[in-house]
C-alpha cells in the first residue's frame, strides 16, 4: 500500500515538473513510474525476498518488515535521480 502511495506522488511530480517545464507531461509521469517500479521490483526480488526469509527464520519481524518496505526507498531514490539527471536536463519547447 505504501510503495502505490509513493508511486501515485512519483508520478504526480513528474507530471508536475514536465508541465512546469512545456515538456509532454504524461509521457514524463509515466517514465517515473518506470523509474521508480523497475529498481522496487528487481531489488523485492533479488535482494529483499531472501533477506526477509532469513530474518522470519530467526523471528526478527521488526527486521523483516524494515527489509520489505526497502523497495519502496529504493524505488524512490531511483527516481529522484532520473528526475535530476534527465528531466530538469532535458531541452524545453518554448
């Protein structure tokens, strides 16, 4: 629930920055879901799944739950990035 609260924001501020800047601005919000949805999905899968089951194992739920939500920050750290790297770089129409 956390990490389509964090994508539904994503998007609105891609949405809102390509606007700002006369860029197509659904095009550049759906480019931050992608920044944001493909590193949570690789990193829920590669490095948080079997973190998770260790931490279950030895019953350190507080642990476990800190991993799962992990995703979510990387997720979003990644699409900061492509926020600054290519979007404010990107050339405006006007």
């Amino acid at each position: 629930m956390i990490g389509g609260i964090v994508a539904i924001l994503i998007a609105i501020w891609f949405y809102r920055s390509a606007e700002g800047r006369g860029l197509p601005a659904v095009q550049w919000a759906f480019a931050g879901l992608v920044a944001y949805y493909v590193p949570n999905f690789i990193w829920s899968l590669v490095v948080a799944k079997p973190l998770m089951a260790e931490f279950h194992a030895r019953s350190a739920v507080m642990m476990a739950g800190l991993i799962g939500h992990s995703s979510v920050v990387v997720g979003a750290v990644v699409a900061i990035a492509v926020r600054h790297y290519f979007l404010l770089r990107a050339p405006t129409n006007g």
